[in-house]
C-alpha cells in the first residue's frame, strides 16, 4: 500500500512539472503573464484526474490567468499525454492557489515587526 502513494506521489510530481514546463514553453497566451509558479499537483490513484494547484502573485492577474488556463486544459491534457509515459493522460482541473502571495505577505509582515523591534531598541538604551 505504501509503494502505492509513493508512485502517485512521484507521478504527480511529474505531471507538475511537466505542466509547469507546458505552460511556460508551449503556451503562448497573452492573458498568461505576471509571476506565477504551479506549486502542485495531485493525480487520483487511477490517474484520470488531476488538480493543478497555481498560485499568482499579483491579484490584477489571477482571474484571467486561471481563465486562460482553464480554456487550455485539453491541450495541455494532449501535450502531457505526448510527453509522458503513462497508462492514462489525466483530465486536468486548475486551481488558484495563494501560497505564494500568503508567504509575501507573511514575510512583509516580520519585516515591518523587525524594523519596528529596531527603532524602539534605541529609545529604550537612551532613557536607561
């Protein structure tokens, strides 16, 4: 059973790359632009479906991103079938996923707590 989720672990690693590769090489769309990164995906255990997790930076983009990506999912589904070896070419769903952004965010936020932490440091030393 273990060998099981670790192929589909693989196999879905391979999917996402290869789709990430697909998108950024074989697509050309205008409405596809801005920072994006496909950060995952997962394939059902009998390789007919798969999510594709893409989180977009900037928010301006991501609904028509995801539009573009949603209308080209037969031929990327066609191209994924061409470049991999397996037993079925899985119907993909594409997903927005904020990871990215969350982790901006995230890393704007202890930014501000540092600088903050570092100004009030001095005051406290000149009044003691």
């Amino acid at each position: 059973m273990n060998n099981s989720f670790q192929r589909i672990d693989r196999i879905s690693e391979e999917v996402r790359r290869e789709v990430d590769r697909i998108l950024r090489d074989e697509l050309h769309d205008p409405r596809i632009q801005g920072t994006w990164s496909v950060t995952r995906a997962e394939v059902t255990r009998d390789l007919r479906h798969a999510k594709i997790y893409v989180s977009v930076l900037e928010d301006e983009y991501r609904e028509d991103l995801m539009k573009a990506l949603k209308n080209a999912s037969g031929y990327v589904r066609r191209s994924l079938g061409k470049n991999m070896l397996i037993r079925y070419s899985p119907e993909l769903q594409f997903v927005s996923d904020g990871n990215i952004a969350y982790g901006v965010h995230i890393a704007q936020v202890l930014n501000e707590a540092r600088k903050s932490e570092n100004q009030e440091e001095p005051k406290e030393d000149a009044e003691a």
